[in-house]
C-alpha cells in the first residue's frame, strides 16, 4: 500500500481497532504504517489519537510504534526529542504510570544524544541541529529548548557548540 495515499487512514483503522483490542499484531501494523508515512503525518496522527494510545497496556507496544517513526525520520535527532516530550506529557496525564512513559522518554533523549555523538565533525553537527526540521520548521536546538528537554541540553558537546 502506497502510505503516502493511504498511511493516515490505514493508521486511523488501525488505532481504533486497537481500542477494542490490543493485540501485538496490530502494534506492529501501526508501527509499519507511521514508518511509512511523513513526519508531519504521523506525529498529527500520534497527537490525535494520543489518549487513546496512552491506554496501551504493554509500554513496549507504544515504544515500538513511537521508535519505528524515529527510524524512519528524516530528522531522527529531532524526532526523538519531539516524542521524548511527547511521552513525557503523557507522564504528566497519567500519574498511575508515570515512570512507565518517562523511562520511554529517557530513552527517546538517550537514543538523540547517541545520534549527536556519532556526527564526528563539530561543523556538520551544528548544521544538523541548527537546520529547520520537518516538525514545525524547528530546529533541533528549537525543539530542545521550547520542550525544556535539559538532559539533551546539558550534554558537553551540545554545550559547546551553543558557546561558539
């Protein structure tokens, strides 16, 4: 199937049989479904349906589903951090499970830092994170500091690229 055609209505089907169900093999379609599909339309379907992915009974579903979106970004630096702020809201709405959703946004902050730390030129990483992104036109910079996302911020290479 052609995701750019019919990603958003194939994700939509499929979060709203997850409501019913939460079966393992429909968290793999929908991760192989936002995979597919752009940036800007797989966060918009994440953002519109995020109470009702927020019900997830195994953390590792949605991990799966949010990682799968990382991979397939063109921007993975700044698709991580988004979603590292997006599990962190949904931490902030569901107290009972809150250390379930930050753990994946540590990890989401976790996997962002190990992306910078594999860009071995200073230059190009200050291009890569001072670069609009897809997500809103922000940088990877913008992101980090409109979401207060401080553990990426407080990175020593981070920091000294922000001095110079």
């Amino acid at each position: 199937a052609n995701m750019s055609i019919y990603g958003a209505c194939l994700a939509k089907l499929v979060v709203h049989c997850l409501l019913s169900k939460q079966l393992e093999p429909l968290w793999l379609t929908l991760a192989f479904v936002v995979s597919g599909m752009t940036a800007t339309e797989s966060l918009q379907i994440v953002e519109e349906h995020r109470t009702d992915l927020a019900k997830v009974k195994e953390m590792e579903h949605l991990d799966l589903v949010l990682t799968s979106m990382i991979e397939a970004a063109d921007y993975t630096i700044a698709m991580a951090l988004y979603l590292s702020d997006y599990m962190t809201s949904n931490a902030e709405n569901d107290l009972s499970r809150s250390a379930d959703f930050e753990k994946v946004a540590n990890k989401y902050i976790q996997i962002a830092s190990e992306l910078v730390a594999s860009v071995e030129s200073d230059h190009l990483l200050s291009l890569l994170l001072e670069t609009p992104t897809d997500i809103a036109h922000l940088s990877v910079f913008e992101i980090a500091i409109k979401y207060g996302i401080s553990d990426f911020m407080d990175n020593s290479r981070i920091q000294m690229l922000m001095t110079h």
